[in-house]
C-alpha cells in the first residue's frame, strides 16, 4: 500500500501537521487552509517518537486500513470483480503507493470520499437493518473527510445530496449534512481563535491558495500527472505526454463505464462524485499538485473497472481471448508506467530530503541545539522539525530580531540557513559554509549564541 525509502524525512508538509503533536518540537505555523485530521491519525505514534520511519510504519498501517474501509461499503454493491479490479486500479496508482506512508490528508480524504457514496448508496438500496448500520458509516465517512479538508468535503457531499433529493429520501441528506458539520466544527473553532472567524478564515485560506478564481488547472494537473510532487508556478514544459495517457483515459472509461454498467447508479453516483471532487482542482486552483485528485481517482476507477470488464467482454465466443488480452496488456502497461514513476520520484524525494536533513544535522555539531531559533524570511517547517528549533520569520510584521535577542535567555543560539545572500540583521554572526558546489558556497549558517552579547 505504500512505497518509501525507509526512514525518509518529513517535507514541508509533513512537518507542520506532524509538529503539532510531536513533544520537543515547537509548532509550525498552521495556516488557515489546514485542517487538524491527518494531525490526529498520526498523533499515536508522533506524541512518542520523531523517528521518521516509525512514522512511516504507522502510517503505512493506516492506508491499509483505510484502503479496507474505502471500498467495504462497496463490496455489497459491485461484482467481486469489479470490486478488486477497481482497488486494485487505485491501489496501483504511483500518487497512492507514494503517499500512503506520508503524513497528508489527500488519500485519507480519497478513503472517507468512497466510503461516504458507498455507504449512501446502501443507504438508498439496503432493507431497515442495512440502512441504519450504513446511516452511521455515512456520517462518520462525511466527518472525517470534513476533518481532513474542509474544502473538499463540500464538493462530496453536493452530488451525493442531490442523489439522495432525487430519490426523495430527507433521512440520508440529514445525516450527511450531520457528518459534514461535525467534522467542521474543530476547523470553525479555531477560525474564532486564530484568524477573527469563519468566514476571515476562508478568506485567508483562499488567499494562500493564490486566489480561487477561474484557473487552467486541467493543464496543470495534466503536466504532474507522473510528476514531479508540486508545480507552483507551474510554468515546467509538457514533457513525455503520452506516459499521461492514463490520466486522460480515465475520465472517459468512468462515462464509458455509466453507459455500460448494468448496476448503473453505483456507476453514476461514483462518476458524478468523482468528477465533482475534482472541480477546484481542475479549474480553480492556479497550481498542481498530483495528490490533489486522489479523491478523484479513487471513485472514478469504479466506474472505469466496470467499462474494462466490459470491454474485456466484447467479442463472439470464439474469438473472446482477443479483447481480454488487449485489455490485460493495456493494464500491465499502465502498471509499468505506474512503477517506473514511483521508483524514481521516491530516488528523488529521498536523495533531496535526506540531503536537507544533514544540512541541518551538521548546524547541530556546530551547537545549533534546543534552546535555539531559526530565523529567515522563508523557515523550512521540514528543517525546523529536524533541528527543533523555533522559528521567526524576518518578513513577518511586528517581529524584530533585535527585539527576540534582547528578549531571548542565555544560551539560546540563534541561526539563519541559507543559499544566498543573508540578510542585513546576521550582520556579525559566525558563518560557516556546510556544503559546496564547484568551490562556491551553496548552504551557509549564520549562527549568534546569546552568550556572545557583551
């Protein structure tokens, strides 16, 4: 369920959810789009360790668990086949074996986004028993993608809502906008505390975003879709374009599978949730990022599976071999194109976060230790994680850096990590060049110890 070199460090991400609940490393900033679920799935084993491939493990074990839970509701839906060529579909895409031993929300919200239609559908279909056990998986499912990401439970729950009106059924639409709210209200909570309420909060949660506005996020999107992790601004050129050919096709074999499906409403409710938890991300958001279609992906290969049984199908009785084996060879294709993308963006990932990481453990001999604070105009929550220092950005407002040292105990170390030029305020720090690059400095720490003031 997951692929990662063992013991990789956290990035960016990672460490600002997983910092808020780890002991001995100070909080990242916790930005106003961000939600605390993936926070609380990975707090067990964070409250006790900073171990990165600890973390992983638990991690891993989690994706499995939710892979499970995705697709049960399912299983009273769909054939057998169907249902393991549709997990298996998903299971094998490069952004879900990548991200199942990372600390994101992305597929976690992809597993409560197909538990939630699931378990809607059993809903409209099952008898009284069945119906109310499913009644309580709605609702948690709708809860837990809402504690992931606000934003992209809204976009599930539309669709599913509509299906429930257009069979007159109240009971499932209730529960559902029970489940949403209930996994809002953490997020609500905290807009009153940190950033002046609710509506504030979304504004500013938008306004990280770059702006949520009619964007070309189809292009975007289509160019990550076998990388790299994140594209903003996403001016990289379209390379290799036909390895991306899955990306295209599997929209057209969801509809293909609606129009062929003989168990059409589980096809149609998957596809139309699918395609409308795609929607921001497709053309509003002005960037990419391959994990932001997970929730996507993981309801349109229902569908998809069901058109390439399908097709698989299609022929005389004497000839039937012949589509099967095509489309056997489009998937061990499409599985070879998959493992070649996650073998090298993993390579990737690890050589660049593993080299960041010592960079950040030589500061460490250098006696860049807790009490410490790393200072900057951009912190690298990842780095701050490593070396548990705090952090002060010299761009935020309100916050001088004289002001920190005159205020700071004895004893604290001060430091700044940088490719570039410091700023004017390291005037006067020690400087110690810790890697190179063709005789030219390329990572430099400026570091001052309180004790240094006379």
């Amino acid at each position: 369920m997951a692929i990662l070199p063992n013991g990789m460090p956290l990035e960016w991400d990672e460490a600002v959810y997983t910092s808020q609940v780890a002991p001995g490393v100070p909080d990242a900033v916790f930005s106003a789009p961000r939600a605390r679920g993936i926070t609380w799935l990975v707090a067990p084993v964070a409250y006790f360790t900073r171990d990165p491939a600890l973390i992983r493990g638990w991690m891993i074990l989690l994706s499995g668990l939710g892979l499970f839970l995705a697709f049960l509701p399912w299983a009273f839906l769909l054939s057998r086949r169907v249902l393991l060529l549709s997990a298996a579909l998903f299971g094998g895409l490069w952004v879900t074996l990548l991200y199942g031993a990372q600390v994101m929300p992305n597929l976690y919200v992809a597993f409560g986004a197909a538990a939630t239609a699931g378990c809607l559908l059993l809903v409209l279909r099952g008898g009284p028993a069945r119906a109310s056990l499913s009644l309580g998986g709605l609702g948690v499912s709708a809860a837990a993608v809402a504690a992931l990401r606000p934003s992209d439970a809204l976009w599930l729950a539309l669709p599913l809502a509509v299906a429930s009106l257009l069979r007159r059924r109240i009971r499932p639409v209730v529960v559902l906008s029970a489940g949403v709210a209930a996994g809002f209200a953490p997020w609500i909570a905290e807009s009153f505390v940190s950033f002046g309420g609710p509506l504030a909060r979304w504004r500013a949660a938008g306004e990280v975003q770059g702006g949520l506005s009619l964007a070309p996020g189809f292009l975007h999107e289509f160019k990550t879709a076998n990388g790299p992790l994140f594209c903003r601004p996403c001016t990289i050129p379209l390379e290799n374009p036909q390895w991306a050919i899955w990306w295209l096709l599997l929209p057209l074999l969801a509809i293909g599978g609606i129009v062929v499906s003989r168990r059409a409403a589980p096809a149609t409710v998957a596809a139309i949730t699918g395609f409308s938890v795609a929607v921001p991300y497709l053309v509003m958001v002005d960037y990419g990022a391959p994990r932001f279609l997970l929730p996507a992906y993981i309801l349109l290969v229902i569908p998809a599976a069901e058109c390439l049984l399908w097709l698989a199908g299609r022929a005389r009785v004497r000839y039937r071999w012949v589509p099967a084996v095509l489309v056997t060879g489009v998937l061990l294709a499409h599985t070879a194109v998959q493992a070649d993308v996650l073998v090298d963006l993993a390579y990737q990932q690890d050589r660049q976060r593993g080299y960041n990481a010592d960079v950040v453990r030589d500061m460490g001999k250098l006696g860049v230790r807790p009490p410490c604070t790393m200072v900057d105009q951009f912190v690298d929550p990842a780095m701050t994680f490593v070396s548990r220092c705090d952090t002060l950005n010299l761009s935020d407002h309100g916050k001088s850096l004289s002001a920190q040292m005159a205020q700071a105990e004895p004893g604290r170390v001060f430091a700044l990590l940088t490719k570039g030029d410091p700023p004017p305020e390291v005037a006067g720090w020690e400087r110690h060049v810790l890697r190179e690059r063709d005789t030219e400095p390329l990572w430099v720490a400026y570091i001052f110890r309180k004790d240094d003031l006379r």
